[in-house]
C-alpha cells in the first residue's frame, strides 16, 4: 500500500541531508532505525523513528542527493511511503501465535479455578 507522509523538516549536516517525514500512526510501526522505507519510489534507510509522534528521519549522502527527486521538495510536500514487507510478514505470523497464547492462558485461568 502506497501512503503519503509529509516532510516537516530538513537539515544539512556537512554534505548529508537530513529529512524528518511525518506518517500515518497506523505506518509508523513499521518504521524503525536501520530499516528500509520507500520516500516515492526510491529505497531509502531509517536513521530514527518516533512512534509516539509519529515522525522519522532518513539521511541521504551527497550521491543520493544529486540522483533522485527527495531533496528537491519543500518542507509541507507530500511523499509516497511504503513500508519495508518484513515488518508486515512478522506481525501477520505473530498474530496467530498471539491468538493461541490467549487460548492457552483462558485454559489455565479455568484450570486453575477448578
């Protein structure tokens, strides 16, 4: 799924570039440092995330900024996000395992009444 973010604010540092991009509660769970994420297209590296806000930042490299479009766009742009498929499979597995876990421990609640 494509969503959009919203760049709230950039910063250089010697000839990196920073962006912090603004994202949907719902996506920023999958967001995390070291991670990858996709800013329109281009395949990018996390360098910080905040869940409770919402937020995280990616650093782009001289090379980078000079080969793709993210730089270019003024604080306040959209971008399209797409998050990295690991995080997703993960949950997905977990999720039936976190299904028996409550099964077993309403067992043992009801065993334990007995």
């Amino acid at each position: 799924d494509v969503v959009q973010g919203e760049i709230i604010e950039t910063w250089p540092d010697n000839e990196s570039l920073f962006i912090k991009i603004k994202t949907p509660p719902a996506l920023i769970k999958y967001i995390v440092p070291k991670g990858f994420i996709a800013i329109d297209g281009t395949s990018l590296t996390v360098v910080e995330s905040n869940e409770k806000e919402s937020w995280f930042t990616i650093m782009l490299i001289s090379y980078t900024q000079s080969h793709i479009v993210l730089p270019s766009k003024p604080v306040g742009e959209k971008v399209n996000l797409e998050v990295d498929v690991v995080g997703k499979y993960v949950e997905r597995s977990l999720s039936g395992l976190q299904e028996r876990v409550s099964e077993l421990e309403a067992l043992v609640a009801k065993l334990q009444k007995q």
